[in-house]
C-alpha cells in the first residue's frame, strides 16, 4: 500500500470517527428504538400518556390515585426569599424598582 492511499484511509477513519461522536453527542440526533421503547414504558408507568382525546388530560390527572406522585420541589421560606431579594438588589441582579413592583 503505498503513503497517499494509507494516508487517505486514515483520513478517512478519522472523519468517520469524528462523525460518529458528534452524532452521539447531538441532541437533536435521532432516537435508538430502545430509548423510544424505554421513554414509552416511563410515560405509562407515570400516567404521562393522553387519557382522555376530547380535553387532552393525561391518565395520572384523571386518576391520581393510581400513579406515584410527582416529586416537587422544596418550596422556600419567606426569610430564604427576602434574603434572596435583598442579596440581588444589593449586586444589583434586580434593578429597585422592579423589586418593588414599579
């Protein structure tokens, strides 16, 4: 084999490797069938699947009861939010009047 031919593989190689890791890393890249099959079964486990055509609610809102709860998020106290609100007005995060609702 001579240079140029095992230089053109190797370049090529590369490219087909490059090309494979920006696919893999691409979000919008398609799904396998085994990730649409996996997301399937999490919807219904959860209820996330349409239960009802006329209003579009899901199966966990027209029957709570029977799917796990969804998890929220820790709501803060008063005090937590008003050090918030004094720590961004003080670096200036929050202009003051938008603070004080003007």
């Amino acid at each position: 084999m001579s240079f140029r031919t095992s230089a053109s593989l190797l370049a090529l190689s590369l490219s087909i490797f490059a090309a494979g890791h920006a696919v893999a890393a691409d979000a919008d890249a398609p799904k396998t069938r085994a990730q649409v099959q996996a997301e399937r079964a999490e919807a219904v486990r959860t209820g996330e699947v349409v239960g009802n055509d006329l209003t579009g609610q899901k199966l966990n809102e027209l029957f709570p009861e029977r799917y796990p709860a969804k998890a929220r998020a820790a709501a803060k106290t008063r005090s937590e939010v008003q050090t918030e609100l004094s720590q961004a007005l003080r670096t200036g995060s929050v202009p003051a009047s938008n603070a004080l609702g003007g």
